[in-house]
C-alpha cells in the first residue's frame, strides 16, 4: 500500500502541498475532472514531469487484435482500449527563456485541490527559476458541467520581485504518447498513434484539429479558443500543423503585473457515417465560441449552480470523523462528475479519471452507481440506462450467436459489443443481464417515469427475461435451474444454480411480467404474449436456490458448501491477491470467495432471505471471504450492519472509504474505482440507513456506530426530496415538497408530508452473537487505523 500522498483533511474539498515525482500518477486520478463526456485527468498544466497524460472521450476507443493461444467458438473477434485523445489542457511556461519545470530551479510552494462544491480543480505555486527570476503561477481547471463538450483552463502568471518575460504556450496534442497502453506488443502496436488525421485550422488565438481512428473508425474533433488579458500589451500567435496546435503568449510583466490566459477547448466525436469532419469541427468550434462568450465567471457560476442542485438532495452528512466526512463527499462528487452529461452513454468502471479496465463499462455499473444516482441524480441514471436500451440490438445479435433466445449483454465493452476473451468469467457471468434489468426496474419504480419504463425499461425486461427462459430448464420435480454460469465471484466460475444469479433472474422474470401488464399495447408490440408472461410467472416461483440443510445456511452455488476449504492458513498475506499466485483450476473448485456473493444476493435480494438466514449466511460467509477486489467491501458492510455487526461494518465502510485514497490495491494510478466510491454511499445509506425499496416503497431501518455520531443524507423518490437525519436514538424524517410518502421505520409505516418533521425512535439493538471472523490476515483494519491513514 502506498502512503507517500498525504491528503489534506477538509471537509468540501481535498488538497496536496509539495510534487513528488514518483507519485504523479496516484494523484493524477485522484484529481481528475470529467462530466461523464469528457475526462482530464489531474497532470500539472505544464505536461511534465507527468504520470499517465490522460484526455477521454466517453465511448471513443480503438479496436484491437485479441490474442487467444486457442480459438474457439463464440470468442469476439476485437478487443476495445479506450485511447488517450487529443490533449488540449496543456499550457506550457517560460521564465525568460527557461522553461518551467517543478523539479528544477526553486519550488517555494506548490499546492493543488479539488473543490467538492466549485467543481474546480485548483493550483497555486510560487517558483524562482535556475537564472533568479521568480514567478507565482494560480491555475484553475474545470470540465463543464453545464457545456458537455467543454474544458477550461484559467491560467495567471505573475512577476513577484523584478522585470521578466512570460512566455505562455497553450498547447493541443495529438497522438501524445499513452504509456502502457498493454501489455501485449501486438495489441501496444495497434494503439499507438491510433489517430489519423484528417483536417486542421487555426485563426487568431484558436485552432482545430480533426482525426479519426485507425480502426474503430470513429471521426472527433477537438478545438481549443482564448481569452488573453495583461496588464502591459502582449504578442499572441497560432500556429497549428495535423497533430499540434498551439497558441503562443508572450508579455514582458513588471514586477506586480501578470498575465491571464482563459482557455476552452470543445470535444466532439461520432461514429464516421453519423458526422463528416467539417460537421465535427463546425460542433467543437461553436462549443468553444459558446463557452467563452461570458468568461470565466460564467463557467464557474454555472459548475457552482449544477453543484448546488446535486448537493442539495445527495450530500450525506458524517457527524464523528472528519476523514469519513470527506471521503464520502470525496466518493459523490466523482460519482456525480462520472454521470454528469452521459447522454446515453456509460459509466465506465473507472470513469473518464484513467484507462484502467481499458475503459470498460462493467455489470457493477448498473449494481452500485446507477443505484445511488437513481436516488440522487436521476436523469443522470436515465441517460445510462438509455444507452443499455439503446445497445440492445447488439446484445440480441450477442444471444443468437451463442444460441439463446432473448438478449444477452456484454461482460465488458465500451460500444455494448463483447471484449472479454476469458468466457468463464465472462460470457457465463450471465446475472450481468439480471443486474441491468434490476436497475431499469429500480429506476421507473423510484422515479415513477412512466415513459421511461414503457419505452426504456419494458423492452430491457422483457428480453433478459426470454434469455433466462431460453437459458434455463425445468427439471423432473418442476424446479428451474440455470447450470453452468458464473456469478459475481470470481473465484468460483460456471457452477449449477448460483444463489444470486438464480434470484436475480427470478426478480427480473417478474419484473418483466408487471411491466408487460402495465403497458400491454407495447409488449404486444414486442411480441409479447398473454402466454409468455404467464410463463415468466409461473417459472420465477420454482426456481432453485440451492441451500445446505446439514449447515442451515444457502449455498453460494448448488454443492458449494461440499467443496474443500481453501487452505487460509497456509497463505501467506504476500500471496494475495490469490489470482496471482495460484492456478484458477485450484480456485474454482474450493470454498474460497474473491468477492461478496451469496452476500451481494443478501442485499440485492433482500427479500428472499428471514433475518435469521442472512445472519446465519454472513457469519458463514465471513470466514471464505477475502476480499481480492474492491466490491466486496461495501455489500459486507452492509449486510453486517443489518444483522447487528456494527463495528465490523464501520470497518467495513472505513475499508471502501480508503480504497482509493490509501491506494489499497495498488491501481489508483489506472483511474479511480467508480463502483467502490458509490459503494461508500451504498455502506453509510443502505448499511447504517437501512434503506431498502420493496413493492411497497421505501424501508429504512438506521442505526450508528462509533465514530458515528449522526448522519444525515437525502434521496429523491418520485421527484421528491426526503431527507433523514439519524441520531443513536431516533431519525427525523423530512418531505421537501409533494404529496404525502409513505415509508416504513424498523417495519412501522410512516405518512410523511411535506414540510412536516416526523421523528421515530430507535428499537432496542438484537444480540448479534460474537464478531464473525475472517481468513487469516484479511480482517478489515479498524476504522481507527484505516481513517487515520487517509490524511496525517
């Protein structure tokens, strides 16, 4: 675990004094901005020294050769890697002459940091260079959240103690290099310089450049403009050839005088048969034009105003422990800035804050971040789960080919096409499906959009559900089994009857049956027949859910609890993560979990489960558990705060809280984990919350525990805002505005109205029992230790 990175403790924003060198690319992610279009990460305006330079646009990949030792049937023909595009927030300093560089001259103060409410990343530095000239530099990023394809930069240099000249040179750079873009030297060829140019131009102080790639042929135009203000005249000039544009700012500044530069920089893409260049360069040119027409103030004002809506419903408010405090807000902004101008797009796994997971978007996007913008910000959550709608094609092309009925979507992709080659854990990982048709239901019931389900949710629905018909069999005694997939576990792969899959397809098969019946003329368009839904009726109530009647516990898949334990203690704590160190043939047939599981089934499907059978799974499960990825924290939180394990779930949430800060797998420098930062929100909400949806409506059950000492947080349902404020002995509920809600406290129903505070009180705690246990060596730090690491 790195730790050299010591992040300031504030609670609306994180900060970081000094540049070291050897940790550039941690913080880069850390500080990276995006609004779910666009994505910079968070490199020194200079471009060096720099980590991983990275520009993302939301879907633009290149396609590349997969190489398989053995080819097989149903294998995809490409691989997708999102690719690094033309980067337009550089600007480059020289100090009579000398170029700026941190690592040279001298750094009297260095300091960046990313405001939660101004959506704004900030810098400050006071330098002198090798020759004795000494500068102050003040720098602000932003992506736009009200301009969806815009970034800006506004950047001032000033002379502190005596006459220099500044050179400013704002810079546009295509096919920059991509370090370890992969690690194979076939695929590594495919993706450098992966972008062919196709036009270029320059006028005054903007310039444009116009590409496509080489082989997912995708045409994008990027397009930077300026707004140049100093206090003695200045010399500005463009010049731009097909990969480099670049506006040169040269003023001799007095000492006390400075010069300003406000750059924009407009982004825009298509597929090549949906947009000619000139169209592409026309769109980034007027963005950038519309951008600039009111200044910076404009940009900031609008960033604030977007920020202050979202904050007004999803801030969750931590009473105890600063650290918690701003790592939950730390987790929503990124979440917010991952979503915030989708436009039927995804969430990729890491966001737009890195290429890890070469950009993929992932089923834990529709199990853990759109759950929480849903209930925060839900036209965000409705632009993603347009985009599945919007792939659906694909993914019936996906379950011909495989020979199923129905639809089946893809394990990993960027386009909604298939790009993983390792079919265990990918193509049988079919609750992938479930999990999506689970978050279309979850949205037209929260969000009550009517047009939504029918035109969005209904057609998701019902095709998931023909593939888990087409999948599945009945057998001799009437029970439907589905053999041979994988589940959310990836140390246990194509197994009979997972638990969680088996549930999930059960609840989309129901799913799918009430929204047919809701909107019959649209199924009927589908072809939906009074028959057809009476079978996904008639199914979801018989199928297995494997339990063990020798332990009283269910099965994470049908014999799983017969399997050989893993050999915890003869592993030494150097050999996890497991999959580095031992064959999968050894992890796929004993009882070790890499990730929550039947526990993820116990919050998914938290009402297939008594209280006693989920506190009976979780201590059972506790002991195989080792947490090899970064989603498993969250669901365990969650589970043991319900079952009355509070203090194991405080460590739980402190553990997903510091997953990125602490870099606790070693991969922050690859992007920021999109899924664990909403999984913070999912342990604080739904763990010491309570918050569960049923049939009818909400339930919240909250409880704190030390550091808690109050949490308050919102969540909109039906366009509504209601916001809770937990204490150790009873929670204020409040209805902003609306008709009257009903909700339910500890299974008491509560009439809310609106501007009136409900307060219930906390029932007495249940005996949980003795803290269930972990394998050796993977025991959660406690939440003393983990929070004190994050900032010292």
């Amino acid at each position: 675990m790195s730790s050299s990175l010591s992040f300031d403790l504030d609670p609306w924003s994180i900060g970081l004094s000094g540049v070291d060198p050897d940790e550039l690319e941690r913080r880069e992610s850390v500080f990276a901005v995006s609004n779910g279009h666009v994505g910079w990460r968070g490199t020194l305006d200079e471009g060096e020294p720099c980590g991983i330079p990275g520009t993302y646009l939301n879907g633009v990949f290149e396609r590349h050769p997969m190489p398989y030792a053995e080819e097989g049937y149903g294998y995809p023909d490409s691989g997708q890697s999102v690719v690094n595009v033309p980067d337009g927030k550089l600007i480059r300093l020289l100090v009579d002459d000398e170029p700026f560089d941190v690592r040279r001259g001298d750094l009297h103060r260095h300091e960046q940091r990313l405001d939660f409410r101004a959506g704004t990343l900030h810098r400050e530095l006071d330098w002198t260079s090798p020759a004795g000239r000494r500068v102050r530099v003040t720098s602000t990023r932003l992506v736009s959240f009200e301009h969806r394809s815009v970034g800006a930069v506004r950047y001032r240099v000033e002379a502190v103690d005596a006459e220099v000249t500044v050179t400013i040179q704002s810079e546009l750079v295509a096919n920059i290099d991509h370090l370890g873009v992969h690690h194979d030297p076939r695929v590594k060829e495919t993706l450098e310089d992966p972008f062919v140019p196709l036009a270029h131009a320059g006028l005054g102080t903007s310039a444009t450049l116009v590409h496509r790639t080489r082989h997912s042929d995708l045409g994008l135009a990027v397009s930077m403009d300026h707004l140049v203000e100093a206090a003695p005249e200045c010399d500005v000039r463009t010049d731009v050839s097909e990969d480099l544009g670049r506006t040169t700012v040269t003023a001799r500044l007095a000492a006390g005088e400075a010069v300003e530069v406000v750059k924009a920089v407009g982004h825009e893409w298509s597929a090549s048969d949906s947009a000619s260049p000139s169209a592409l360069r026309d769109r980034a040119e007027a963005a950038v034009a519309e951008a600039l027409r009111g200044g910076w103030s404009e940009l900031a004002d609008g960033q604030r105003r977007r920020l202050d809506e979202f904050w007004a419903c999803a801030d969750v408010e931590v009473e105890g422990d600063p650290r918690l405090q701003q790592a939950v807000r730390f987790a929503l902004f990124h979440v917010f800035q991952a979503a915030a101008r989708l436009e039927v797009r995804s969430v990729p796994g890491k966001g737009l804050t890195g290429a890890g997971y070469e950009g993929h978007t992932f089923w834990d996007s529709e199990g853990f971040v759109l759950p929480l913008l849903t209930y925060t910000a839900p036209d965000a959550a409705r632009q993603a789960l347009l985009w599945r709608r919007s792939t659906l094609d694909l993914a019936r092309e996906r379950a011909a080919h495989l020979g199923l009925s129905g639809a089946a979507y893809p394990w990993r992709t960027v386009d909604g096409q298939e790009s993983s080659g390792y079919w265990p854990a990918s193509t049988a990982a079919f609750h992938v499906n479930a999990d999506i048709a689970a978050a279309v239901a979850l949205h037209a019931a929260v969000t009550g959009d009517q047009r939504f389900e029918e035109e969005c949710a209904l057609p998701v629905l019902v095709e998931t559900a023909r593939l888990w018909m087409s999948l599945g069999h009945t057998d001799d005694h009437g029970t439907f089994h589905l053999d041979g997939v994988t589940g959310p576990d990836e140390y246990t792969a194509v197994v009979d009857d997972n638990t969680f899959t088996n549930l999930m397809a059960q609840r989309n098969l129901r799913a799918a049956a009430d929204a047919a019946r809701r909107h019959a003329e649209a199924a009927r368009g589908l072809g939906v027949t009074v028959e057809e839904i009476g079978g996904w009726e008639v199914t979801a109530d018989v199928v297995a859910v494997p339990f063990s009647e020798e332990l009283g516990v269910h099965e994470q898949s049908a014999g799983f609890t017969r399997r050989e334990r893993w050999d915890f203690e003869g592993t030494e704590p150097e050999q996890y993560p497991l999959q580095e160190h031992f064959p999968y043939f050894d992890l796929y047939r004993k009882q070790v979990v890499k990730q929550a599981d039947l526990v993820l089934a116990l919050v998914f499907a938290h009402d297939a489960f008594t209280f006693e059978e989920k506190a009976r799974a979780f201590r059972y499960y506790e002991e195989l558990t080792v947490r090899d990825s970064s989603l498993s924290a969250a669901a365990q939180a969650v589970i043991a705060a319900e079952v009355g394990h509070l203090d194991l779930a405080v460590d739980y949430l402190a553990e997903v809280a510091t997953l990125d800060l602490d870099d606790l797998r070693e991969d922050t420098a690859e992007g920021l984990h999109m899924a664990s930062l909403a999984g913070i929100w999912m342990a604080l909400v739904a763990g010491f919350g309570g918050m569960r949806h049923g049939a009818d409506g909400l339930w919240f059950a909250p409880r704190l525990a030390a550091p808690m000492t109050g949490l308050r947080f919102g969540v909109k349902v039906g366009g509504r805002t209601l916001r809770l404020e937990v204490r150790p002995d009873a929670t204020t509920y409040r209805l902003a505005e609306g008709p009257t809600l009903r909700v339910h406290h500890f299974g008491e129903p509560l009439d809310l109205e609106a501007g009136v505070e409900v307060v219930a009180p906390t029932p007495a705690p249940v005996d949980a029992g003795p803290r269930p246990t972990q394998p050796r060596g993977r025991t959660p730090r406690t939440v003393e230790v983990a929070l004190a690491s994050i900032s010292d």
